[in-house]
C-alpha cells in the first residue's frame, strides 16, 4: 500500500462519512418534523411544502410561498 492509495482510502472514508452525516441530519430533520409530510388542501394526497403547489393536481397551497 503506497501513499496514493493511502489518500484515496482517507478520500473515500471521508465522502462516506460526509454522505453519512447529510443522511443523518435529515433524519433527525425528518423525526423533528421540520419535513414532515404535507397535505394537499385539494386532493388529500402527500406533497412537499417547499413548493406551493401539489405536485399531484397542482393545487395552490395555503401554506404557499408565492
Ligand atoms: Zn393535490
């Protein structure tokens, strides 16, 4: 094992520990509720309240940002 290969192991270990870490805020995100599924005032049906409009009839949202 050569000092190059020595780098790209510590690269790997890093980007994975980095992907671990985003992975896990957002659970931690999702059990808080802070992205807690939303529900469509139209259709019932779940979508996302960073976007004003239901991604499944295309209602505006009360919550909207506009
Ligand atoms: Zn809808």
């Amino acid at each position: 094992m050569d000092a190059n290969t020595l780098v790209r192991d510590g690269l790997e270990v890093l980007i994975v520990v980095a992907i671990g870490g985003i992975l896990w805020s957002s659970v931690k995100k999702l059990r808080r509720g802070e992205i807690s599924a939303y529900t469509c005032a139209a259709c019932g049906r779940p979508t996302s309240r960073a976007y004003p409009r239901c991604k499944h009839c295309d209602a505006v949202q009360p919550h909207g940002r506009a």
